[in-house]
C-alpha cells in the first residue's frame, strides 16, 4: 500500500468489518442470514423452474417475473457469501476492483429491478385498460426489448460511479469499510479527494430510480383504478383488482425497505452504526425473499403447479 502525507493512501485492497458492534454475536447472526439466503436462492430457482415447464405461464406478466427473479438471486449473491464468510471465517479483505464490482452489482441491480417494476406496471395497465391490444402490444419481442432497457438504464446510471471513484479519488483515509459490502456511501467516506461530485450524482440517480419511477408506477395505478371503477359489478372490480395484487405488494416490498433505509442513513444520526448496517442487508435480502412466496400465493397456476410438483415428489417416495 503506498502512503501519501502521512494521512492517505492508494490501497490495494480493503477490510469489510460487516457488522461493527456485534461482533461478538456473529456465529448467532449467521444462521438467520444463511437461512435468508438459502430461502431467497431456493425461492427464486423455483420461480424460474416453475414458469419454465408450465406453458400457461408463458405471459409477459411471468416473463417480467422471471427478470424480477434472475435480479433477486444477482442482487443477494452478490453480497450474502461475503457476509457469511466474514461471519464464520472473519474474511472480510476484498480487492480494490473487486469491491468497486460489487459496488456496480448492488446499485445496477436494484436500479434494473425498479425498471423492471415500472415496465410491470405498463404490463397492468395495458392489460386492464386496453385489453384487447394487450397481447399485439406486449408481444415477446416487446417485453424483451423492456427487460433490456432496463438493464442498459441500471448499466448507464450505475456504470459512473465506481468508475468516478477509481479515477477521481485514488486516495482514502483508512481501508476499513465499517459495513458489510462495499456500498457507495461506505466507500465515499472513507476517500480524502473532495467527493462532492460522486455524492450529488449518486443523490440524482437516486432521486430518478426511487422518486421517478415510483411517481411513474402510481400513475399508472391511478389510472388502472380509474378503469376498475368503471367496471359493472364489485366482483368484477375485485378480480380485476386481484390481478395487480401480487405486483403491489412486490414493489411495497421493493421501495419501502429502500426509502427507510436511504432515510436513516441521511438523516437518522441517532440511530446506532449496527442499526445502519442491518437495514442496508435487510433492503438487499427482504425482496429476495418475500417476491417468490408473494407470487407463489397470490397466482393461482405458480401454486397448482407447486402443488403438483410436490404430490409427484410424495408420491414418488
């Protein structure tokens, strides 16, 4: 590591304290993480096998849900095996680049996943208002091409930051990240260059992906509901409603978790450092988790075939 001043450094690598403060109660936090883990890659594999082999399923609104899970399983990976080796081995060195990788991996991916909830969100719309276009309009070629920008829109918002990083601020304080991944804010307090810059775009990207699309997916609602409440009876207006049910309850899953701990981490000075740290894994774990058994419950064919699949599997033993 070559040091410069006295004061700051150019490091090759730095040390990921995971949970400062509850050190001591490491071996007990990791059985809860682990089994978070296993439950959102078991869940997600699920998904994925489920729509895969079911040919009723093969409907852009299950296309999206497969994106949605692809970006759960990318978006947990990325930071739980670290976290757990850190818990059972106090592994916590990560390279230079790779930290900047895993910092590009979180903030793409979440940044993909609202995109893919706002094109979700179009997919309702279309499906409720104008019915009759739903499938000339959603064809595969379209959803496909909505699941791409997505991901270029995460890629192209997302892509500057570490980039900034590596070239503007090649000098921190410490290389102690006092976090368990390597995440902007983690990373940007430790630099010594001015980072003024690097806070004013990630405060914008944040702004666009939280505040814009989630304004962008509530007028699309506004207007949904609107439709409903022209419908005849309330049955109808409750199995049309009973359609959007399981895309609501995901994207409160999604930006709640988010917006709480974006705001904790702004303004919630009193909170303590463990507190900080715990919110930012739950907002990575939490949607992993809670999307699969969201649409395993609430979508009757994920279900049935479920079902189907484990009387097979009883059967068979």
């Amino acid at each position: 590591m070559l040091t410069f001043h006295n004061a700051c450094s150019v490091p090759s690598s730095f040390h990921l304290m995971g949970i400062p403060g509850l050190e001591s109660l490491y071996i007990w936090l990791s059985i809860p993480f682990s089994s978070m883990y296993l439950v959102a890659v078991v869940g997600n594999v699920t998904i994925l096998a489920v729509i895969r082999v079911e040919h009723s399923l093969h409907q852009p609104m299950y296309f999206f849900l497969c994106m949605l899970a692809i970006i759960d399983l990318v978006l947990s990976t990325s930071t739980m095996p670290k976290l757990l080796s850190i818990f059972w081995f106090g592994a916590g060195d990560i390279g230079l680049d790779a930290c900047l990788a895993q910092m590009f991996l979180i903030h793409c991916f979440a940044t993909v996943e609202s995109g893919i909830f706002l094109a979700m969100a179009f997919d309702r719309y279309v499906a409720i208002c104008n019915l009759l276009y739903h499938t000339t309009v959603l064809t595969h070629a379209v959803v496909g091409h909505l699941g791409l920008a997505a991901f270029l829109r995460g890629v192209l918002y997302i892509g500057p930051l570490p980039l900034m990083i590596r070239l503007r601020l090649p000098l921190y304080k410490s290389h102690i990240i006092s976090h368990s991944c390597c995440e902007h804010m983690a990373v940007i307090t430790l630099t010594c260059g001015d980072s003024r810059v690097n806070n004013v775009y990630g405060l914008s990207i944040g702004f666009v992906v939280l505040v814009l699309d989630s304004m962008a997916i509530a007028t699309s609602y506004v207007m949904i509901f609107r439709a409903v409440m022209g419908l005849a009876t309330p049955e109808a207006r409750l199995k049309t409603l009973g359609t959007c049910g399981s895309h609501v309850c995901a994207i409160v899953i999604f930006y709640v978790p988010i917006a709480v701990s974006s705001l904790i981490h702004r303004f919630g000075h009193h909170v303590s450092p463990p507190i900080h740290t715990l919110l930012a894994n739950f907002y990575l774990l939490i949607p992993p988790i809670l999307n699969p058994i969201v649409y395993a419950v609430r979508t009757k064919q994920i279900r049935e075939r479920l079902l189907q699949i484990l009387k097979i599997r009883a059967k068979i033993r």
